[in-house]
C-alpha cells in the first residue's frame, strides 16, 4: 500500500515493489519485443512519409489506420518466422 502526503514532495511505500517477471515463455517474449521494435519502426517510417509527402493536415485517423495496417502485417510476419 502507498501513502502520500498531499502537502509535501515526500511519500512513504510501507512495502517494496514487486519483482514483475513475465509470464510469456522466452520466445513468445523475444517475439512480442520484435514486433514492439518494427512498431516503432514502422511509425518513425509512416512519419517520415507523410512529412516527406507535405501531408501536415487531418492525418490523424488515416495514420492511425496505416498504422494498424502495417503492424498487422508485420506481426503475422513475424510470428510465422518465430
């Protein structure tokens, strides 16, 4: 439980933090931090596309949408090569 005290910067945890250990087996974990990496990837990648394109306006629905297009794609790539 933590406690906080509203009146000054300090707070108080009256039991340390857990140890968070996953629960994915290693390669499912491996292949979830490789999709992680092609998502960033892939946004830097649409970003520089749609700056390059002059495309400055109302992107952000159909960006959200290519997004999920590519991360889709790449996803089911990558668990097929797993």
């Amino acid at each position: 439980v933590a406690r906080y005290e509203l009146s000054g910067p300090t707070h108080q945890l009256e039991s340390p933090l857990p140890v968070v250990k996953s629960a994915l087996p290693e390669r499912e974990l491996m292949a979830s931090l490789d999709t992680n990496k092609v998502f960033a990837q892939t946004l830097h990648q649409i970003l520089e596309d749609y700056v390059r394109e002059g495309i400055h306006q109302c992107f952000s629905v159909s960006l959200g949408k290519d997004i999920e297009t590519r991360v889709a794609k790449t996803q089911s790539h990558i668990l097929h090569t797993v």
